[in-house]
C-alpha cells in the first residue's frame, strides 16, 4: 500500500455503481427542463428510501401491541429491513445490466410501494413480507442512484449528491416526525398510518415512468475485473467501518423513537426529536466531508465523530430531558458525519473508480449485513431486561469499534486490489 496524495474536496467523484457492467443511457433530451424533471425524480426516489425504517420507530409500542408481536418478533421487524440491505446490494449491478439502470429504479419504486403498502393489512406474515420487500428495494436503490447522478448530471454531481443525500434524511426524519401526526388524522389506525408511506413511492414512480419510455440500452465495450479486493487489510477496516457505524445509525432509526418515549416523552415529541436528529444529519452530511479531506488523512476525524455521536446517544439515553434536544443535535452532527466520512474514504482508498465500486460493493454487502445487528440486539436487550438502559454497553461497544476501524481506514494509503482489462 502506498501513500495517497492530498485531494483536494471537489475532486472526489462519485461510485459508479454500474463500472464494468451494461448501462441504459437516455436517448437525447435537451432542455433545462427535462434535466431539471430527470434530477427531482431521483432526489424523490431518494426520499423513499427511508420512511420504511422511522414510521415503523415511531409506532413500535402501538405496531407490537397491535400486532402481537413478542420482543423477538419486534427486534426482527427492525432488524429485516437492515439485512435486506445487506443481502441485495450486490443485485444492483446485475439487474442494471440485465433490463437497465432506468427500469430497474422503477421497478424499486412501485415494489417499494407494495411492500410498504402491505404493512398496512394487519397481516403479520405480510407485515414481515413487506418490510422485506422494501428492504430489497431500498438496497438497489441505494447502489443505482450515485451512479445514475455521476451518469446524467457530471457537471452538477456535487450539487445533486447534496440534494439526493439530504432527501435521505428528510425521508427519515419525515417518517419519525409526521407518522403519530399522520395515524391522528387516520381515526387512529396503526395500518393506516404505516401504508400512508407507499403513497410517495408510488408517486414517484409515476413520475419516474416517462424517463424509462426515452431510454434505450447499450452495453460498454470495455469490462474489468478488480483482484485482491477481498483479501486486502486497508479495505476490511474499510468495510468495517462502513458497517459499524451504519449499525449504530440504524439503532437511532429503529429504537430512538421507543428510548425517548420510555424515558416518559409522548410519541410526537420523540418523533420530532429525532427528526431534528436526522435533519442535523443531512447538514453534516454536506459539510464534514470537505473538512475531512483537507487534512493529511482522516484518522483524527473519523475518531472524533464516532465519540461525538455515541457520547451524544448516552446523553439522549441518560441525560436530563430538558437537555435532549441538545444531545439530538450533537448526535445528528456526529452520526450524519460518520456517514459521509465512511462513504467518502471509499473513494480516498482506492486508486480508480472500478476498484471503488468493488469496494462500495464490498462494504455495503457485509456493512449492512453487519449493521442489522445492532438493532436486533437493542430489542434484545430491551426483551431480557425490561428497559433500554443495558443499550448503552452494545453503544459504547459499537462506537470502539468504529473509532479503531475509522482510525486504520483513515490511513493516507490505498488498498493494495488491481483493475484489470479482461475483455470487450
């Protein structure tokens, strides 16, 4: 491995999640327009691919007492949507190659649509049924859409990487915030309030619908294959670091909603507290990933923001309430950081965009298949003794692990994977 050298922040391309596969690409469209139809589909694609995980927080106590859920059934109902991720990132490229980026992405909006939907029949098999749909459908998703933004918008990727990352967490922050508001406005019903969120992606799907008639396939010429990835040390605590910090985001997604309201705050409040949170996020999503690159490396950063954000969940957990909505800040500050950093030291610790999406790849797959264990075990927790207060010790533990993984993928050197041509 050898030392990279300093880059400078709007350098830094996205993944390309479709490198060395088959790709749609638009037929000529010209137009201000078109282009500007083309970029609001995808940022609305973006805000879809997250109500799934925070309407559910927001409801937990009513969705297990509605549905009978035992602790274990209700710590799976958060954790499935997480493994889904993991399992069915690496369909992505396949399904891109095989129909196109542009098909593919709307297939993700109205199954999306109908896995959400189905979460809303008072079924539990079609509850679990739904949530894993959804999740599949968030996990393609989540590839395609950087890829298809580096594709379409190369001189405005900076821009619509902000925007599209920003309708993350407002998605988020819009299923914690508005779904206690919304299940009021639906006479009460639990079913009601958890379906209402397929009405967006269905939406979207519409809209998404012309951009798929003004596409055709073609295939690129070139195909390479990238050796060595999978047995590279820089690129584990890559990967490492991806999962664990994601497995700490998804403990605030699933059960920071159900901590607040044990601690005696009523569901709107919780859910308007953790809105806050993720929206915090979105702003340090923008903003830390061009303080990170204008160091040497990012040892001392990815460190820094794994204390900021497990200190500031303890202080959420433990804290006086009157200081909570402190802690959601700072909390939102830290974990909207780490998100961005450990997105962004996939591109620092790679020598070229083929060897980056192979290990985008890497990461997401055993990341998120990682991170479905830490919601699981907070249910857990939650199951064996009563309260949340044991959480903190899976927390602390979770945020080490991401402070030493962060400080060796922070490292100023490359992984040591070669990109070869193997045929057109």
């Amino acid at each position: 491995m050898r030392e990279t050298e300093q880059i400078d922040p709007g350098s830094i391309e996205l993944i390309d999640a479709e490198a060395a596969d088959a790709v749609s690409v638009p037929v000529q469209m010209p137009g201000t327009l078109v282009r500007f139809v083309l970029g609001a589909s995808l940022v609305l694609i973006a805000f879809n691919l997250r109500p799934v995980f925070s309407s559910a927080s927001a409801l937990l106590p009513e969705i297990t007492e509605s549905f009978g859920l035992s602790a274990a059934g209700t710590s799976l109902l958060t954790t499935l949507p997480v493994v889904c991720m993991g399992l069915f990132s690496p369909l992505a490229p396949i399904l891109a190659r095989w129909i196109g980026t542009e098909r593919t992405l709307l297939a993700v909006a109205f199954l999306l649509a109908l896995g959400t939907g189905a979460r809303g029949f008072g079924s539990v098999p079609l509850l679990f049924l739904g949530t894993a749909l959804a999740g599949a459908c968030i996990a393609v998703g989540n590839v395609l859409l950087p890829g298809l933004v580096k594709r379409d918008f190369p001189d405005k990727a900076a821009l619509l990487t902000g925007w599209y990352t920003m309708a993350l967490c407002a998605g988020a922050a819009g299923g914690a915030g508005l779904t206690i508001p919304l299940q009021s406005v639906l006479d009460g019903s639990v079913n009601a309030a958890l379906a209402v969120w397929a009405l967006p992606a269905l939406l979207v799907g519409m809209l998404w619908f012309p951009q798929v008639l003004a596409t055709r396939n073609v295939a690129k010429r070139d195909r390479y294959a990238v050796r060595g990835m999978w047995r590279d040390r820089l690129a584990w605590n890559v990967t490492l670091f991806m999962g664990l910090q994601s497995a700490l985001a998804y403990c605030v997604f699933g059960w920071l909603v159900p901590i607040l309201r044990a601690r005696g705050l009523d569901g709107v409040t919780a859910g308007a507290i953790v809105s806050v949170s993720v929206m915090v996020q979105a702003a340090s999503c923008l903003v830390i990933p061009h303080i990170a690159v204008r160091g040497r490396d990012q040892r001392l950063i990815n460190v820094v923001l794994a204390g900021l954000a497990v200190v500031a969940l303890l202080g959420l957990q433990f804290a006086p309430l009157s200081t909570v909505w402190i802690w959601a800040i700072l909390q939102g500050v830290g974990q909207g950081g780490l998100i961005a950093v450990a997105l962004t030291v996939i591109v620092l610790r790679t020598k070229d965009p083929h060897a980056a999406a192979q290990l985008s790849g890497m990461a997401q797959c055993v990341g998120y298949t990682l991170a479905a264990i830490g919601p699981l075990v907070v249910g857990f927790i939650r199951g064996w003794t009563g309260s949340f207060e044991w959480s903190a010790a899976l927390f602390v533990a979770l945020g080490l692990g991401v402070a030493v993984n962060g400080w060796y993928a922070g490292r100023a050197i490359h992984v040591e994977a070669e990109t070869v041509k193997i045929g057109t």
